[in-house]
C-alpha cells in the first residue's frame, strides 16, 4: 500500500476540531489529502502553495463539511491546482516564492499543465466515484502559465466539475456555473499609512496607475495619457516620486491593467484602497461577477478604447456610490484569503442547492 506523503495532514490539521454540518442538502464532502494520495499515488510528490494549503485548512473547519459522503450534494477536492494564486507575497511566476509543501509544481510547467494537475484532472474526471446528481468543486490557479487553460478541454466542460479559477477567461468559463476567482489580496503594512486618507470620497488624484509598463503593450499606450497637471498619473516602477499605495489612497480611478496574463493583482488591491477600479482586459471575468456584478462597483474600458480612457472616466457619474460599493464588496469579499475562500464556497454550495418549489 502507498503511505501517504508527510505534508497537510490530518496530524497538521486536525479534523477532530472541524466542526461538520449534519448533512443537510447544501453540504460539501472533502475529500482529505490522505483519501487523495492512497487512491492516486501520483500526487504524493507534488507541492502545495499556501494558498491553497489555507484554502485547505479552511474548507476542514468549514461548518457546512459533512463527513458522510452520501449526503453531500458537492465533493471538494484538495486545490493541488493553485499555481499563480500567490500568497503572501505575489509570486512574480515563481511558485518557489509561496510554497507550503516541497514538491514539484502542481500546476504549470511554463505555458503546459504540469504534470501532477494532468493526473489529478484525469483522476478526478474518470475515476473518482461520485453519488449520483453529485457535483464537484476544482480549484484552479493560473494552470499553465499565461493563458492559463492548458488541461484537456474535457476538464473545463465536465457538466459535473464546478471550475473555480483564477485569470478565468470568458471563452472557457461557464457563466452562473463555474466562479472566477479574485487574485489574494497580498496586504502590505505601509497601506495602513494611508488609511485616513483612502476612506476619504472626495480625492485629489482623477486617475492613478503605477507598475510594470512592459508586460503587455496596453500599459505603455496607457502611459501616454500621463498627465500630471490634471492629475493623470501613470508611471511606472521606477519613477520615485510617487508611493503606490499613497497614489492608492488619493485617488479617484486607479487603473487594473492586464500584463503577461489577463488578470491583474491591483484588482484587490485597487478595490480594498477605496478607488473605484477601472478595469482594461477584455477577456477576464471579473472575480466574483454572478455575486456582485463589477459595473456596480467599477468601470470597464474596453482595450481598443484605452486612448478615450480619460474622456469615458470624466463622463462617467455616480462616484461615490461606487466608491462605497468597491469599499463594501473588499470588506466583505475580499480583504483576507478566508473572506476570498468563504465566498467561493457559499457560491459553489448555491451551484447545487437543491431547489424546492413553493
């Protein structure tokens, strides 16, 4: 018999202190690391980011788990497939950065699935043995760095596989069915500086952006419009004279712009700063949109019209019910990983509530 590998356990996390539902319709069964790496040794020398090992230790504790697999209407798998959903630093592409268990990276080998997310997809589509009418819940990062879908096209249109993913992308997601996950938000101190300041509605700042402009052509063009004397500020990195998330906590719009891949990490970070987000990716679902549509909180600029950008800003109206919007949709969803991992669940437990008539 295979002996499963010493990682995340259930001698590191205890499921004896979980404190499970009784089984009721919208109950989830988890499926433990240990059930996982007897019945598919082939997982046993892959690593786990953090984030996906505290996505983990939340859904043990989670009070709607069941421990009867029978009467969980939704089966979670480990999220060996978080690759890209760095945490507590962004990663930079380098999955090293972040891990909690040694092992080879589970998602992606540069543009390719790795080879664990490969079998565990296969696994999970072909051979795992689910109750009838049961539905599944994948995790997913980026899967194959850049695009990001880089498993079978069969895993991503399983009628039963709920895919829960980060850089979700409008041409492979399964809109009310499957969840586009939101970047973490990896906080830094120095944005508590600034605090006074970004609870503040009225900003001296109209729109803001600073980061790497070589990533994605849409970021220099963007940087054309700088202007600071009507408070356009678009610079990159190594332009000194302005602090991040100061630029953050003064200003009005501040820009989430894609780069190497279409999601952004300012997308929390943008949102949890108290400005309204503007958003410049055409093919992203925006995180969480089925539960809060983005155009309540935010403003979309098409890619072709990036130029107009400063023109579809000055004509836009209620700023300051969208700035409470943003503010409430980071505190409530947002503003911690387990704020990010109790939404997802409460949406893939909703995907499979059984539906009563009056």
């Amino acid at each position: 018999s295979t002996t499963p590998s010493k990682g995340l356990t259930s001698e590191t996390l205890d499921t004896n202190t979980s404190t499970p539902s009784t089984g009721q319709n919208t109950s989830f069964y988890l499926v433990t690391v240990e059930e996982l790496e007897i019945t598919l040794p082939a997982i046993t020398g892959c690593g786990w980011e953090i984030y996906g090992a505290m996505s983990y230790e939340r859904w043990t504790h989670h009070p709607d788990r069941t421990l009867d697999k029978t009467q969980a209407r939704l089966v979670v798998f480990p999220p060996f497939l978080t690759d890209e959903l760095n945490w507590p630093v962004y990663g930079g592409g380098n999955w090293n950065n972040n891990f909690a268990r040694k092992g080879q990276n589970p998602g992606s080998n540069g543009p390719n699935a790795g080879e664990c997310s490969i079998a565990f997809a296969l696994y999970v589509r072909t051979e795992y043995k689910f109750e009838p009418e049961q539905k599944y819940l994948l995790h997913f990062g980026s899967c194959g760095w850049d695009k990001g879908y880089a498993l079978p096209r069969e895993t991503y249109q399983d009628p039963r596989g709920i895919i829960a993913k980060g850089n979700a992308l409008y041409e492979h997601h399964r809109q009310g069915f499957d969840i586009s996950v939101p970047p973490p938000f990896t906080d830094n101190v120095m944005r508590m500086r600034y605090v006074p300041s970004s609870t503040k509605i009225n900003r001296s700042i109209f729109v803001a952006f600073k980061g790497t402009m070589d990533t994605h052509p849409l970021r220099g063009q963007v940087q054309r419009l700088h202007n600071p004397e009507k408070n356009i500020i678009i610079v990159g990195n190594g332009n000194n004279a302005y602090d991040y998330w100061k630029l953050l906590s003064e200003t009005t719009y501040a820009l989430v712009i894609r780069g190497h891949v279409s999601f952004s990490y300012r997308f929390s970070e943008v949102i949890c700063s108290g400005a309204i987000p503007v958003l410049l990716s055409d093919d992203w679902v925006p995180p969480f949109d089925d539960l809060v549509p983005f155009h309540e909180y935010g403003i979309r600029v098409p890619e072709a019209q990036a130029h107009d950008m400063i023109k579809i800003l000055s004509e836009s109206d209620g700023i300051e019910e969208r700035q409470k919007r943003a503010a409430s949709f980071c505190q409530e969803y947002l503003i911690t990983p387990w704020h990010q991992f109790d939404t997802l669940m409460r949406i893939a437990l909703s995907r499979v509530e059984e539906k009563t008539s009056d």
